[in-house]
C-alpha cells in the first residue's frame, strides 16, 4: 500500500514540475533562453567588417578580348609569406578558399562570355601587407594594397565592352 501512495505522489509532483515549465515557456513569449557568447582561444573577438558594395569597373575591355569572346580572368596576390585567399572561381558568386598560399600567388580563370558582364571577387589577408590585382586579358583593371594584417579586396562587375 507504501508503494501506491509513493508512486502517486511521485507522479503528482511529475505533473506540477511539467506545468510549471509549460508556464515558464508561456510567459517568456515561447523563446528559447539566448546563450552566452563566448570567446574561443585563438579565434578573433571582433565582428569581421562588413564589405562594402560591389563596384562597377569602367575600364573599357574591348581590345583585351580574346578571338574566342571568353573573360580572361587573372587574380594576383602580392607580398611576403603566406596568406589565405577567397576568390570568384566563374564570375557568378562561387566563391574557392585557399589557406596558407605562398605568396606571391596567381590564378588564372577563362569564363564564358553568357552576355552579362561578370563579378570578380577576390581577397587575401597574410601577416604583412598583401595587395590583390584583378586583370581581363591581360590589362590591369583593379587592385588594392593592405595593411599589416588587413584583408586586401579587389571587387566588381566588369564593364561591357
């Protein structure tokens, strides 16, 4: 008979302690609690800044073009060491990642020619300074140098020629 009153009672009290979360989660708007942040050793406490908006690039490209209207595409990152780098790998947002390049490093791309010019996208970041350059057949038509430690982009939407 011991045995029944203390199963029902250890199932009553089962019974409150559900009904008093359920009012918990009512009265705090059905939101999950927000957890802590925490920093993680060797990972950076800063929020990355925020990049600016693409560019247009006006450099007319009509005689860099190649017989075969394809881009030509080369990106370039100079400096000492090594670095990590982002890149557009065919001009419609499909972003690659390399870390630890020797620097320094170049990538050269051919990209059909769809009719809509493309965006090039590339960014380096190494201990030291490092400095993106984007060319189209052949012809410089962006770069950017960084500083110490800084992320170096090299950005837009070419021209139609």
């Amino acid at each position: 008979m011991a045995d029944r009153q203390l199963i029902g009672r250890i199932a009553i009290a089962g019974i409150v302690v559900a009904a008093l979360a359920t009012c918990v989660v009512l009265l705090n708007g059905g939101e999950e609690p927000r957890a802590e942040t925490v920093a993680v050793v060797g990972e950076p406490t800063e929020a990355a800044p925020s990049r600016g908006p693409d560019r247009t690039i006006t450099r007319t490209l009509s005689q860099a073009r190649p017989a075969s209207n394809d881009w030509r595409i080369a990106y370039e990152l100079a400096g000492t060491g090594t670095a990590t780098v982002v890149y557009d790998s065919n001009g419609l947002g499909l972003v690659h990642q390399e870390l630890q390049v020797t620097l320094p490093w170049r990538k050269e791309l051919t990209w059909k020619n769809t009719g809509t010019p493309p965006t090039v996208q590339l960014m380096g970041q190494g201990e030291g300074a490092v400095e993106c350059r984007v060319a189209v057949g052949g012809a410089v038509v962006t770069s950017e140098k960084s500083a110490p430690g800084e992320v170096a982009t090299c950005a837009g939407r070419l021209a139609p020629s």
